[in-house]
C-alpha cells in the first residue's frame, strides 16, 4: 500500500523535489503529492483524504480555512511545518495523537541578520551612503573631528536573551568580531558554555541589559517572556545601547519600545518581528491606524531615524529554506523508520479541536 506525504503551499511545491530526493526516493512504500494553496479546494480535499504525513508552509496556514481542513483528515499522523516557532500552537487543537514538528536550518541566516545589523549600526553605512549622494564628504577618513569617526565591534558587549540554536549561531559570530557576550537562558547551565563570559537566568536580566552595548533577543514567546522588556527594562539599558529583535514582538512591550526609541533613551533597534501583520503581503495594505503604508505596530515607527526595520525576514534565505525542508525530510526518516521522531514538539490532544486561531 502506498503512503503518502502532502506538501501544502506553493513555498512548499517548489521545495517539494528536496521530499522526495531526501525522504520518499529511500522507501519503496512512500510517495510526494502536492497541492499549491490555490483556489481548487476540491483538489486539497482529495489530496488531504490520503495523506497520512503532511508539510504545510505559511501561504497555506494563513490562508482562512485550510488548517481547519488539514485538522479532518482522516489518515494524518504527522504534521510539519518549515519554520521554528511554536508560540501559536496549542495541543489541544490538534487530533489526537498527531504528531507535530518544526525544523531546523534557520540559526545561520538569523545569526548573519543580527550581525549585520550591528555592523551596520557601528558602522553608519546608511548614513554615509546619504552623505555622499548630497555630496557631503565630512565622515572622510582626514576629517580629525570626533564625530567623523564610526564605531565598531571589537569589545563591545553583546547580551543575548534566550541560548538556543539561534543565539549559539550569534555567540560564535560574534566571538569573532572579538566581542564580549553574556546570555540568559531559561535553565541554569552547570557551566558556562564557550564563548560566552557569562550565562544566568532570567534573575540576572538587569545585569545583562546594564551592561550590554547590543541585546539581542532570541528567545521564544510565552507567558513568562511576553513584554519582559518593559518600561522598567529600558531604565536598566545604557543610552547608547541597539537592540535586535528576531524573536517575536511581543517579547518587548510595544509601548515602552516606541517611547524609548522616539525619545533616544537608547540608541536604536533592528526590529525584523512585529505586533501584527498584513493578510496579503504581495498586495499592499492601507494602514488602519493612520492610512499611508500597513505598519507592523499601533505606533508610526516609520517616523523614527533610529530603527532599521524588516518584514520578518532573517532566516528567508535560499539556503535556509532549503535546510528547512531537508530537515523535514529528515523528521519523516525517523518516522517511517520509527525510530524517535526529530523535531518533535507537540502531540495532539483534541481537548479544543475548534480553537485555532491563525498566527
């Protein structure tokens, strides 16, 4: 009898050849099927009818009343999705018994995103490639006034909030640079791991954000990280300190960060997650707070000279997206091999089959 694996979503049909070579091609029982997150529902319903695992990227997740479809189907018990986070998802709007994964290949494009940002924060880049489209030559490298000159990244302090896959890829770069890095994490450590100088919990956070010349926040979004950088949080910062967002928005307190960064109590911020998202990202949105262009916040952060902002897209990478589905491929290995399944973080308990709400 052939099993099959459905591959959902049209990120998902083009990277479905990296399935087959590197999971179904080595199993004589398995076999790939796709559908393109288009309008033909039908066709989804009769690839859902026999699909027993399946991968769904975010085209078809977000689109309205295809994860409640993939929730009937009849034979599914493994799903996977082509990204990391998990704070959306709860059990209980699984089935029971289905087996849910992430995947891995995003800490090395996130860990480049977070370095070039702060390189481009030390550097001025922005600014000088400014300069000289005006003609203006004052940052040249004989201009002995100090505020010509640009910083740089050997010896500052860089305090990583969160140590998983993510910030070990931003610790070892950062070492590089000859920086000094200090990290929370959620479990205590019995030692502390190179390069860092440092690792505690989350009891010594005001310590790392006094000290920390860039903090980067890497951690995942739960009820004990939501709005951990708060008001009383930027008190602890130096003025002169950048964050690094790639975690999710929520993390820090969407108010306390626009009045920091519209009031310079610190020096600026590389935001690449936000507090709420357009439903068509190809098509643009009216924003609904103030109209002109959709913002990721209540506040118009478009208005501040000190954020670098991005549209989610640190770990968008060619290779990273091709790791992702490798690494799914690699999942459904130890499936069907039953062995322990990689990657697994949920198992469905159909305590709320109707609760989804899409992330």
């Amino acid at each position: 009898m052939t099993r099959k694996v459905a591959v959902f979503g049209q990120m998902g049909v083009n990277f479905a050849p990296l399935i087959e070579e590197h999971f179904a091609a080595k199993y004589d029982d398995w076999q790939v099927v796709t559908w393109p997150c288009d309008d033909d529902t039908d066709a989804r319903d009769a690839v859902l009818a026999e699909c027993e695992a399946a991968v769904m990227s975010a085209d078809y997740i977000l689109t309205p009343g295809n994860f409640a479809a993939l929730m009937t189907a009849p034979k599914l018990k493994i799903l996977a999705q082509p990204w990391v986070g998990t704070d959306w998802l709860d059990a209980g709007f699984l089935p029971e018994g289905l087996i849910y994964c992430n995947a891995g290949g995003h800490a090395a494009p996130m860990a480049e995103y977070v370095l070039g940002t702060m390189l481009e924060h030390a550097l001025e880049l922005r600014n000088m490639h400014n300069d000289m489209l005006r003609g203006d030559w004052k940052r040249a490298g004989r201009n002995a006034a100090p505020e010509a000159r640009h910083g740089d990244l050997l010896g500052k302090h860089v305090g990583i909030i969160g140590y998983g896959e993510i910030a070990q890829a931003v610790a070892g770069r950062a070492a590089a640079f000859g920086m000094n890095i200090s990290a929370i994490a959620r479990s205590k450590r019995d030692k502390t791991p190179a390069p860092l100088d440092w690792i505690g919990q989350k009891a010594e956070l005001p310590k790392l954000l006094a000290t920390s010349d860039y903090i980067i926040l890497t951690c995942d979004l739960n009820e004990e990280t939501e709005g951990m950088i708060d008001a009383a949080a930027f008190k602890q910062m130096k003025d002169t300190a950048y964050i690094v967002n790639v975690a999710r928005g929520e993390v820090i307190d969407e108010d306390a960060l626009f009045e920091a960064l519209s009031e310079k109590r610190i020096a600026g911020a590389a935001l690449d997650t936000w507090y709420r998202y357009p439903v068509n990202i190809t098509n643009a949105e009216a924003d609904p707070d103030r109209g002109g262009p959709y913002q990721g916040s209540k506040h118009d952060f478009n208005s501040l000279d000190n954020v670098l902002m991005t549209p989610h897209m640190s770990a968008h990478t060619f290779g990273a997206d091709r790791g992702r589905y490798v690494s799914i491929a690699e999942t459904l290995c130890s499936y069907a091999d039953g062995s322990a399944i990689k990657r697994h973080v949920a198992t469905g308990s159909g305590e709320n089959i109707d609760g989804f709400q899409m992330p």
